[in-house]
C-alpha cells in the first residue's frame, strides 16, 4: 500500500489552499493547513498587533505535529496534502 506526500507551496493568494483541497480529495488523503491550525489553535490568544517571534514559533510546533502526522498516515497507506505556505 503505498501513499502520496505532497507540499503545495507558493505565494500568498496564489490558490495553494483550494489546490491542497482538490488534491486531498483526488487522493482520498487528509490534507493539513498551517493556516487553519494556526487560527483553530492560537488565534484567540495572539497578540495584538501580531509579533513575529510568537507567530513563528507556533507555526514551528504545528509544522513539527503535521509532519508527525503525515508520517503515521504514510505508514498506513493515507496519502497526505502539506497547504504549509
């Protein structure tokens, strides 16, 4: 059984979010958004205005537990999209 990882990159409104979700399901996989693990996780406590040192190092966690959790579905056949920006 084998499975796709796949990293959509590109600039910002460049379309990476609705490509991540066509391919994940072209692919029956789970597509993981760092935007949308961002706003779920940590936008209500954020600092205003938004800090770059704080920002990055949360979307340094997320990164590191999508990447975990792209290598458990891989090692169960799932493919999976990265949306990372």
């Amino acid at each position: 059984m084998s499975a796709d990882l796949i990293l959509v990159v590109g600039c910002t409104g460049a379309g990476k979010s609705t490509d991540a979700r066509a391919l994940a399901d072209q692919l029956g996989g789970l597509r993981f958004s760092i935007d949308e693990w961002m706003v779920a996780l940590f936008w209500a406590d954020s600092p205003q205005p938004i800090e770059f040192a704080w920002t990055m190092e949360r979307v340094n966690r997320c990164e590191a537990q999508i990447f975990t959790m792209a290598k458990q579905a891989a090692r169960r056949g799932v493919s999976a999209v990265l949306d990372l920006g």
